[in-house]
C-alpha cells in the first residue's frame, strides 16, 4: 500500500495537441500532494496519466514514463486495467452509479470484476469502507437505498469510499470539492487527512487554501498563452510554496496577481 | 391594463397587452393541434371497439350470447357463412414469427449499436450509421421478397414458412432496435463509463455491466417499439409465410397465419350467401371477423405497450425521491 510515484518528462497529447509538456515530477508516499493552477493547464490531463485514465479519451497518448515504485505504467507489457486497480480515482462530478444501492456502489469495482463476495465478507466490506469514508453513520440504514438519494457531498464520500473498497495504492481527486458547499468540502477534507496514513493521494484543486490546508508538497503548473502546453513551473512542500516560492509566476499566481 | 408600478429608479413594465394575446393564442393553437391529432386516434379506436366485438356476440349455433369462440377456434373446417371460426391459430402465428424476428434483430441490432457508440470509428462507423439510415426506409414489401427470395435459394422455391417470415420482419426490426439502442446508448452519461474505467474495470464489462445496464429500460421500450411496428406488417407476410387455416407450430415447416394476413384474407372473402334457413348462417361474418382480429391485434400491441413500460419502471435508475 501507499506508493511512490516518479514521473520523468512526460507529454499528454490530444490527437496532435501537446496539452503537457516535459513534466517531471515525484510523489511521496502517504501524502497528499495538491496540483495547483489556473484552468486549461493541465492539472487535470496530468492526474489522468497516472492511471492511464488520459488514454481513454480518441486520440489521447502519452509519451514518457510514470514509475511506481520503479515499475514503468507505460511499459509495454503494462495493462492499463491493471494499472486503475492500483490507482483509484475520485472525479469532480459525484458520479455513484444510478442502478445500484449505496451498498452495491461500494462493492461496484469488487462486484463488476466479476468476483463472488461472500454475504458476510460483503458486508464487512461495505462496514470497514463506509466508515473509512467517514460515511457509515450516515448510511448504515439505508445501505440498500439508490447511492443517488445521498446529498451531493455524501455521494462524493461514497464515491471516495468505491474508490478505497478495491484497495489501491494510490487515490488521485480531480477537483473532489468543487461541485460541494462548505460542510461538505471540510468532511472531504477531513476524510483526505485519515486516508493519508495509508494511501498515496493526490489531488487537483482550484481552491488554494484547500491546497495549503490539506497538502504536504504542492505543484504549480502554467500555461504560456491559447493553444501552449502547460508546464510544470515548481514543485516543493506546500509550505514554501506558499511562503517563498522560487518562481515569480508561482508568487504571482498564489497572491491573486496573475496574467 | 395595469399601471407601470414605479418605486425610485426601478420601473417595472405591466404585461403588454400584445403579449397576452399571443399567449392566449399559442396556447388555443397548440390544444386545438393536440385535439386534431387525437380525433383520429379515437374515432379508430371506437370504430374497431364497436365493430370488433359483434363477433364475440355470437356463438356456433347462431345464438347471440358473449363467447370466447373466437380466441379458441382456427379456421379449420369452417366455410360460407358459419357463425364459427376464430383467429387462435392467427394469433399463435403472430406471436411465433414476431418473436422470432425479436430473436434474430435485437442481439444484432443492440450490438450494432453498441459497436456505433462504444467502439466504432472512422469510415467503418460512418458506413454502418449510413446503412442502418438506408435500411429504416426500406419498404416492408421488399423485406418480404428479400426473405422469399433468400430462402428460395436457400431451401427451395416456393418455401413460405414462418421463418421465412421472420426474416422479413428482423429486416424491417433491426435499424429500429439499432437506432434506438443507440439513443439510449449514448445518454448514458461519460461520468459513468469513466468510474468504471477507473476502478480496475475492463471495458468490456464496462459496457456490459455499466453502460447496457443503465440503459437497459429504455433499451426495452425502443424494443417494444420496433416489435409493436412489425406486429402488424401485412405484406411481407403474405408473400413469406402465405395463409394457412389450421394450427401450426412448426416455424420451419408449412405456412403459418398471422393476424394481420388473417384480416385481409377475410375481409377479401366478401359477403357469403345464406340459403338455408335451417343452418345457422351469418351473411357478413367475414367482416366481422376481419374486425375483431384487428380489436385483438391492437390490444396485443397495447399490451406490449403497457410491458415495456412496466419493465422500464422497474428497472430505470433509481432517483432516489
């Protein structure tokens, strides 16, 4: 559980279009590390070429290597589905599936695999992830409820507790809190501080004061101008980044002065 | 009219007079269309409810009682004018080919679809769309001489069996259950398709146990759509699987009636002279007939209607409200 992740000059491309350019990077395990920048950077593209998610989209590639504790995910003899059961994902949308309980989205990603559960292995399931997602006492009576009848901010710790049920290393979020109010965002939040001391998490985020609340080590990226990569400006603890960054677009960006 | 209401600087308008008219018009124009369109809906309805019943009015001795004779008899041995002979072996014969045609045209048809949303692109996807948009204006008539003429070669000249029928009728049904699918298909929203894939899920079963499954509902209802268009193909039928008086189970051997091919048959057979007093004898049950098939062929086709939307209740997405 909870592994190291290097990235070494990684592009994502859409059909011909260098989204991101030259990123390298390294994240710690058991840590949350926040990526931060303005939109159409390529925050969001990164984190999907951690679990070859990126790949999905027609015409999508990457080049470049994303190692996990030394393992290349792009090798060629890597399958990708493999690759998403060791790094789980949590989307910006809440997106619990609309034809099953609460229950049966928690065990969705055991259960689609085509695996049996025994009814009590089941159930000890569903207990230890919805707790874990700091979502059981919310739930526990009506596990057998469509996962749609949960408020906004529930749905997405559900989504975080579907994640976490199929034991990944790692737990990517791309912009978790952005469609949720306040209350919501500190549950996440929260949560993202627990889930830490076993997994390896990484998070997008708009909000910057998210990042500096939640994160051990924060990245900056940029984007030069329309129709330019984005890049990798800096990368450091979450602490020197918002005190004294090395880069004076980092500065700009953090303190509100940017373009 | 109503005066400007004006408080400091905010002045907000009355609502003009121009306005209200052109609602109070739209508003005329739009239940007037809703009643045109329903007039002949119920004029049909009442037509075939009126009609259809005098034949289930009248028992095999010519007494005039309510029966059930005609849902239980074929028209085996029964000539001229006798108050006798029912649609039983026309009915079994509808249900037989068109689930059939069912069989063959909805795992072709949803896989197709499922290729065009899923995983199809390029000039092989824009073939298929293209063929799938030429094969709905196929007319049913030609569906029936492309499965005659198939099985001529096939199985013999001549060969008019229900499968033959069936044939013609997975033709007419595939490009119905293809676009449909396809709709239903691509509402599914991304998200979904997304979560899966990130949770270690091949896509195969992605599509399977995810996107099919979320559309599944409405999946059915465009099924029972495209079944209750073919139901009452007459055409294709009539050269494919001809008309036969008696029971038949067999798809594969001899001809097989059908409720449709029934109505024309007895419609065709006119009036029936009644010379003898002493046998009891109906001039017009020919058309009496004729109209309680269709009665029957209609409330199978509600009935179908009314099963597609228990089953897409049953098992839409839950909201949750």
């Amino acid at each position: 559980m909870a592994k190291r992740i290097d990235v070494n000059n990684l592009n994502a491309f859409y059909g011909k279009f260098l989204a991101v350019e030259g990123v390298s990077l390294s994240i710690e395990p058991k840590s949350v590390t926040a990526l931060i920048g303005p939109s159409g950077c390529g925050k969001s593209t990164f984190i999907r070429t951690i679990n070859r998610m990126h790949e999905v989209i027609p015409g999508a590639r990457v080049e470049g290597e994303v190692l996990m504790d030394g393992i290349d995910l792009y090798g060629t003899n890597v399958d990708p589905v493999a690759v998403r059961r060791h790094v789980g994902m949590v989307f910006q949308r809440p997106n619990p599936f609309p034809t099953m309980t609460i229950a049966e989205n928690v065990l969705a990603g055991i259960r689609l695999n085509n695996r049996r559960l025994p009814k009590d292995q089941a159930e000890e399931i569903v207990e230890g992830t919805l707790r874990a997602a700091n979502l059981w006492d919310e739930v526990k009576d009506r596990l057998e409820r469509p996962g749609s009848s949960l408020s906004g901010g529930q749905q997405q710790r559900l989504c975080i507790a579907r994640a976490i049920a199929v034991k990944p290393d790692v737990i990517l979020m791309d912009e978790p809190c952005s469609a949720l109010d306040p209350i919501s965002t500190l549950a996440i939040e929260d949560l993202m501080a627990e889930l830490k001391e076993n997994y390896t998490i990484v998070i997008v985020t708009h909000n910057m004061q998210q990042a500096a609340r939640v994160s051990d080590r924060t990245a900056f990226f940029n984007i030069a101008g329309a129709g330019k990569p984005g890049k990798l400006v800096e990368m450091n603890a979450t602490s020197v980044i918002f005190s004294a960054p090395a880069e004076k677009a980092t500065e700009d960006y953090i303190s509100g002065r940017f373009g | 009219m109503a005066a400007v209401v004006e408080q400091g600087t905010l002045t907000l308008e009355p609502l003009s007079r121009r306005r209200a008219t052109v609602d109070r018009l739209m508003q005329a124009a739009v239940y007037a269309a809703f009643t045109l369109a329903l007039i002949p809906l119920v004029w049909l309805i009442v037509t075939v409810i009126s009609r259809g019943v005098g034949r289930f009015m009248i028992d095999s001795d010519g007494e005039s009682h309510f029966n059930w004779d005609f849902l239980t008899q074929s028209m085996r041995g029964v000539y001229g004018g006798m108050p006798a002979g029912g649609i039983l072996h026309a009915a079994t014969g509808t249900l037989i080919i068109t689930l059939i045609a069912a069989a063959i045209s909805v795992p072709i048809g949803l896989l197709t679809a499922i290729y065009v949303v899923e995983y199809g692109r390029g000039p092989l996807k824009r073939a298929i769309t293209f063929f799938v948009d030429v094969m709905t204006g196929i007319p049913s008539i030609v569906a029936g001489l492309f499965a005659y003429a198939l099985f001529a070669v096939l199985a013999g000249p001549g060969t008019k069996t229900a499968i033959v029928g069936a044939v013609a009728l997975a033709v007419l049904m595939i490009p119905v259950v293809v676009r449909s699918s396809e709709e239903m298909l691509r509402i599914v929203p991304n998200e979904l398709r997304e979560a899966s894939l990130a949770l270690g899920v091949p896509k195969w079963l992605t599509v399977l146990k995810i996107v099919v499954r979320t559309a599944f509902a409405g999946i059915t209802t465009g099924v029972m759509l495209a079944i209750a268009r073919v139901i009452g193909e007459t055409a294709p039928l009539l050269i494919a699987v001809g008309v036969a008086d008696s029971m038949n189970w067999d798809p594969l051997d001899g001809r097989m009636m059908t409720l449709p091919v029934y109505i024309v048959s007895e419609y065709r057979k006119g009036p029936q002279p009644c010379n003898n007093p002493d046998v009891a004898c109906i001039a017009d049950i020919t058309v009496q007939r004729a109209w309680a098939a269709a009665l029957v062929l209609i409330l199978i086709v509600m009935a179908l209607n009314l099963i597609a939307r228990l089953i897409a209740k049953y098992l839409s997405p839950k909201t949750g409200r």
